[in-house]
C-alpha cells in the first residue's frame, strides 16, 4: 500500500467520509415528517431514498484519478458518486430538499442530479446512464481531448441490454470508457446469484475483447490501483474496461424497505468491515497521519456537509408556477 | 356473485388474490418479474404468492427487460398465460418495441392465428414526490397503440374483477394500478386504497366504465387518483350549487363512451380530468368522442384538466401545481357552470 501517496489517501478518506455523513444526515432528514407513521410522500425530503452507505469506495477509489474534465454518470443511488466527482454539494443538497436554489431548481430531486461544471448527471433508469458516458467518450475522442467518461452502476444494470450495447459500441470505438459495477449483492430483493450466472461481472470484459478488473471485500486500496490502471489506459487511448468491485449496502434499497428478503446478520457483518475505518486506521499506522490530524480533518468535513445542509434548509422553494419553466431553452 | 361473502381488502391484497384464485384453476398461468417473489411485488401485488406457488410459477427476474417481456410473447404463443409486472410505467421506454411491435400486434399480423394472453401489470401516478422518471401515468402512451386492451381500475373491488377479466382474456391486457390506491404501508393511506372484496372469483368487465356518484349539473369524467379528486371536489361543489355526476373510467381503451354519452345527455356540461399529459390524452379523446358523436348534449365548453405537458417535477409544490386536485376541479366546474 506504499504505492498510494499520502496525498491521494487522504482525499479518499476525506470523500468517503463526508459521503458517509452526508447519508447519515440525510437518513434523519428522510425521516423527518414520516414519523410515527411513515409515508413516502411527506416531510422535507419526499420520494424515493437510496443511500449509499457502504459504497464509497467505489466512487472515491476511481475518481480520484479523474479531473473536471471526465464525464461521471451515476444511477439511483448517486450520492457517493457525486460527492467524490466533487459536485456543488450546497446545490446538490438543496437540489434533495426540491429548493429553488438546487442543481435542477427543484425539479429533478435525489435521482435526477445534473452538475454540469464537473461533467456529472445520474438518473433513476436502471443502466440508462451507461451509453451517456460512451456518448462523453465518443466526445472526447473526437475532440482529442485524453478526457475519459466513467459510468457507475449496481451490478443489477450489467444485465441490462443497454449495458451489453455499450459496452460493445465503447470497445468497438476503442472509447476512453469505463464501467463501475457497484456489487453490493442486491437488486432491491433479487440477489446477485439469482440474477446471473456469472460470479463476477470482470470475466464479462472478454465478451466485448476488453479488459476487466475485479475488487474483491470493498477493497479501497484495491480499487485505487485497478482504477488508476484504467484510467491511464483510458487516456492513452487504450480503450475500455469494466471494473467490478464487492461493495457493501449497509442499509435497504430505499429508506422505508422492511428488508425481508435478507438475513439479519449480513448488515452487522459488514459494518464491522467498515472501508472508511479502514483508510483511517492505514493512515495512522502508516505513519501519514495523527489521531489529533484525523480528528481535526472529520471535523472540517461534517462542517462542510453541515454548511450544505443549513444552505438547503434556509434556501426557498420553488414557486409553484416555476414548475412550467426550463422546458425548452 | 349475489351469495358470496365480502371482506375488506386493500387494493394490493385484492390483485394478489385475483392471481391467486385463477392460478389455482389453470396450470398455464405463471408470473414473471421484478421483485415479484419475496418481496411480492414492490406494490403488492404478488403478495403471497410466491409461498403458494413457489419460484416455477412466480418468478423473480434480472433487470432484463426485454428479454423477460419478450419471452411472455414467447411463452403466450406457445399456449401459456403469462403475467408479467413491470414495476412503473416509466420503465417501459426500455422495451417498447416488444410491448406495440409484437404483443400488440401479433394477433392481427397472424390474421387472429396467433393468441397473446398476455397481463402486463405496472404501477403508475404521482404524487409523493418520485419525479420526473417514476411519477407517470402514460394512460394515453399505451391507448394510442393498438392491439392492447388498457385498463386502470380505482377501487379494490374492480381491481380483484378485473385482473380476473385480464387473466382469463386471450388477448394483451396492460394493467395499470395506481400505487397511492394499492393499499400499501409506505405510502400515503387513503380510504378509497380499501374497499368491499367479494371472496370468490368475479369478473368486472375491460371495457365499461361506472358512475360512480349520480348527479344533475356536470359530467366528471375521470380514472385513478382523479377520480378520487372527483370525489372529494363533491362537497365543494356541492357547496357552490353544483351536483356532479362522477364517471369512473377504468377502462382506458377501450372508453365505455355510451356511459359518458348517457350522463352528458342528462347534465349537459363534462369536465374530463386526467393525471397523465395533456395533450393527446383521453381528456382530448373523451372530448373528441362527444363533441363529434353527442355535440348537441352541449351546453357549454368541454373542460380539461391534466399535467401541463411538462414531465413531472420533484419538489412537492411543484408537484402539486401540476397534478390536478379537488380545488382544480370545483374551480373548472364553476368555470363550465357560469359560461
Ligand atoms: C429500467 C428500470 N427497471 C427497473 C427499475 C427499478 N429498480 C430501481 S433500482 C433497481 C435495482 C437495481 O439494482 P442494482 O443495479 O444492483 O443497483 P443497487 O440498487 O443495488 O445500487 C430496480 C430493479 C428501474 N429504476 N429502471
């Protein structure tokens, strides 16, 4: 693990872990309104929640290899992803609180988050933001730029005929392209076993005549040096790749799922695996840092997902007749 | 039906039991989809069923859309009734092809040789702030197609009828619930997501719509949760002199028009609400059909309410601006009644 710079360690950790706190305050929010009795619908934070508590890993590990350049698109459970593309997380959070001063004004809503001065979008399509980020390859390609486009998705969406096409099309063009596939062993209640034949979703690179990278147990070292691989050959005009890496979801598919379908242990299981701690504790041990060095460093990141928050809160709401508005430009 | 007792269903179990019964009489039936088994359906409506009849006949599929709804055309061809659920109806962009390319038009290219008994189950509306992507109705996406029985029941008894209708039909029936009338624990509970479901097997026929409040001084034609906004306009307006009469459509395609014709007779006026897009949706079909085939009824201007034609937003006072409610509709009622 000496191969990882102090530097690039503790932008990691830094993303993980505000990602780690933005949900974590977002699971309070999401339930404020919904008590005692909970309805989907009601309190400040309204619709469909997907946390990512768990995942971060994947986002930090790769995108710390990208610049403002790239092109990231993220599905339904975006939040990970965003923060370590480095979205405006007062408008992002704004945006979730469906305020005036949000990303899409309020329009688009958890799911639906567009930053396009860091080349970020996701969307609530399984596997539709796969072919955007070949479409962002193709760009860069043609514009000659060594920009590559980077598309997250759960292992849910490889089986997807949107991801099959792309995948085809980016090797086919030799895009700078690369596919994250987020395992976290669930869609929704379908486990991956029931889903595919295939244990893991790497060996699905040579179908397409690519290269595919897996990271095994959330592994965040692991997915820096398999990403950092994939984006240097991305950039050098390589072409593309998948990386698969386990990952784990920490909570229900959406806040609000009873989890019926899975055992009680598996969550406890992986909390004590925690990819967050782990980057923390490599840090001291290594010598790259001190206790007091962490501490002060949690404390400016919570001060800055509690500055987003407060921004969101204090921020107006749309009026209601801007809802006829940003049809056509 | 006059002798078979009634119990108190929500909207989900009613479906769920629906399924049940006819799955139990015929082999062939078989159930395919997302979420489907254990967890029984994200709106319920395969609750149970996955126990009763275990993972041969109740089947959880991969994120495989058109491979799953193709092969229910695949499997119909080959004397099966499959029912597939494709959880919202936003969905269904990724396998619209297979959808009113084939299932759709099967029959009619074979020159009637080839059955598609097909039930193709989703969950539609708004309402709860899901946005742009999970809050559509597209009643009109589907009934503009041709080949596809579409029908969106409100009530649990006539969701239990005519999923049973939908599964013993030979031909594609797309079954649209609402989710806010499913019954279910996470959203929001209103009354009209439970009803009086008689337990044994019953049919309510695709193609008749109901009325379902009588009245003397407006035609409200509506389907869903408008119809449910229908309803609770009916002290207001009945506040401001006017008594509605109410049309349930539950039938989308086809529109039962002889109900509506019948009531427009009577009350000479017809507000058509709707929570799907404005344009080209059956507020425009509705009031097609009487202004060409019952335009002497008459006495004032169709009116119209619907999404205005812009895809549906996340934030709640957006949302609410563009769904129309019961305020809406005592508004445009006394808008019709005073021009
Ligand atoms: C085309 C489409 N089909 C189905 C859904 C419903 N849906 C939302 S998330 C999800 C499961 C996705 O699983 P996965 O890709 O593994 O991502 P995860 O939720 O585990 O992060 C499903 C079926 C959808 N949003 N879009």
């Amino acid at each position: 693990m000496k191969d990882i710079s102090k530097e690039h360690l503790v932008w990691m950790y830094t993303k993980m872990k505000m990602s780690r706190y933005f949900e974590e305050r977002m699971e309070k929010a999401y339930m404020e309104g919904k008590q005692p009795v909970f309805n989907i619908g009601a309190g400040p934070v309204p619709g469909e929640m997907h946390l990512s508590n768990g995942q971060e890993p994947a986002a930090a590990g790769i995108c710390v290899h990208l610049k403002k350049e790239d092109t990231v698109t993220a599905p339904h459970r975006p939040h990970h992803n965003a923060i370590a593309k480095e979205v405006d997380l007062k408008r992002m959070t704004a945006e979730i609180y469906g305020k005036k001063t949000g990303l899409g004004k309020g329009k688009g809503g958890h799911m639906h988050l567009f930053d396009p001065a860091v080349k970020f979008s996701c969307g609530g399509i399984v596997a539709a933001g796969i072919p955007h980020a070949v479409g962002a390859a193709l760009a860069a390609k043609k514009l000659g730029e060594d920009w590559v486009a980077v598309a997250f998705i759960g292992e849910g969406a490889a089986n997807a005929g949107a991801f099959h096409e792309s995948l085809n099309l980016a090797a086919l063009w030799k895009l700078p392209f690369i596919v994250v596939i987020e395992d976290n062993s669930w869609g929704i209640s379908v486990p991956k076993s029931d889903s595919t034949c295939v244990p893991f979703n790497d060996v699905r690179a040579a179908a397409y005549g690519i290269k595919g990278y897996l990271v095994r147990d959330n592994d965040p070292f692991e997915m820096y040096r398999v990403s950092k691989e994939a984006v240097e050959r991305a950039r050098k005009g390589e072409g593309p790749s998948i990386i698969e890496i386990e990952t784990y979801r920490f909570l229900g598919h959406f806040q609000g799922d009873p989890e019926l379908y899975r055992d009680k242990e598996e969550v406890p299981t992986l909390r004590a695996k925690d990819p967050i701690e782990r980057v923390k504790s490599h840090l001291i041990k290594e010598g790259m840092a001190t206790e007091k060095e962490m501490d002060a460093l949690d404390a400016n990141i919570i001060s800055e997902v509690d500055e987003a928050y407060e921004f969101a809160i204090n921020s107006p709401l749309p009026a209601p007749e801007d809802a006829l508005e940003d049809m056509f430009v | 039906m006059t002798d078979t007792k009634v119990q108190k269903l929500t909207g989900s179990k009613a479906m769920s039991l629906a399924i049940e019964q006819e799955m139990l009489k015929d082999d062939k039936i078989f159930v395919m989809g997302e979420d489907v088994g254990k967890y029984g359906g994200i709106f319920g409506s395969t609750t149970g069923l996955m126990d009763k009849f275990g993972p041969d006949r109740i089947m959880d599929t991969p994120i495989s859309e058109t491979g799953f709804i193709g092969a229910a055309i695949g499997a119909a061809a080959e004397g099966f009734r499959p029912i597939v659920e494709l959880m919202f109806v936003d969905f269904h962009g990724v396998v619209m092809d297979q959808i009113y390319n084939h299932m759709a038009k099967i029959t009619y290219m074979s020159g009637g040789n080839v059955k598609m008994p097909i039930v193709l189950m989703t969950g539609v509306g708004g309402g709860y702030s899901d946005a742009a992507q999970h809050s559509q109705t597209l009643y009109a996406s589907f009934g503009h197609l041709p080949g596809m029985k579409v029908v969106a029941p409100t009530f649990p008894h006539d969701l239990k009828g005519m999923m049973t209708a939908a599964i013993r039909d030979d031909n594609p029936v797309v079954f649209m619930l609402h989710k806010t009338l499913q019954g279910l624990g996470w959203m929001d509970q209103i009354p009209a997501s439970l009803g009086p479901v008689p337990e044994g097997d019953y049919i309510v026929p695709l193609n008749k719509a109901q009325v379902i409040k009588e009245g003397t001084d407006i035609t409200i034609v509506a389907a869903q949760m408008m119809t449910v906004a229908a309803m609770n306009a009916v002290a207001g307006l009945e506040k401001a002199g006017i008594n509605a009469e109410i049309i349930d459509l539950r039938s989308i395609k086809p529109i039962d028009k002889e109900t509506i014709f019948k009531s427009v007779a009577k009350t000479k006026k017809l507000l058509i609400v709707d929570e799907d897009y404005l344009s080209y949706g059956y507020t425009a079909e509705v009031a097609a059909l009487v202004a060409s085939e019952a335009f002497y009824s008459l006495e004032a201007p169709i009116g119209r309410l619907a999404i205005p034609d812009v895809p549906i937003p996340y934030s709640s006072v957006l949302e609410k601006y563009v769904i129309p409610d019961a305020n809406n509709i005592i508004a445009k009622a006394k808008e019709i009644m005073e021009s």
